[in-house]
C-alpha cells in the first residue's frame, strides 16, 4: 500500500517527553513566559537544584 512503508513509533521518547515540564504549545508574552518557566523552576528544585531544565511543547510561533 502506498504511504505505509515507513510506519513507526517511538514510545520510549514519549514516554521520556512526558516527564518533563510543558509549556502546552500555549501564546504568551515574555513576563509570561519568565513567570512560567520561574513556577517550573521552583518546583523542580527540590529535585534536582543544580540541574538543567527540561521543558517541552514549545510554541517558537506565540511567543
């Protein structure tokens, strides 16, 4: 059948983007922005305080 020679998932990398923080594909502003990344910051603090900042579903468009 045409098209379906190359159908394929990747559910571990799913599965790994799920953990992270989302920004939800949303539009915001810059202070937004800031303020969100600030509140995913605070919470993952605890966690690992030194560490870097996953965050996914970023919307490059809206902001």
């Amino acid at each position: 059948m045409p098209g379906l020679q190359d159908g394929h998932m990747h559910p571990l990398a799913a599965a790994m983007r799920s953990l992270n923080p989302s920004l939800r594909k949303q539009n915001m502003t810059v202070p937004q922005f800031r303020a969100m990344l600030q509140e995913m910051l605070d919470a993952t603090a605890p966690q690992d305080p030194d560490g870097w900042l996953h965050v996914t579903d970023r919307n490059p468009v809206g902001l």
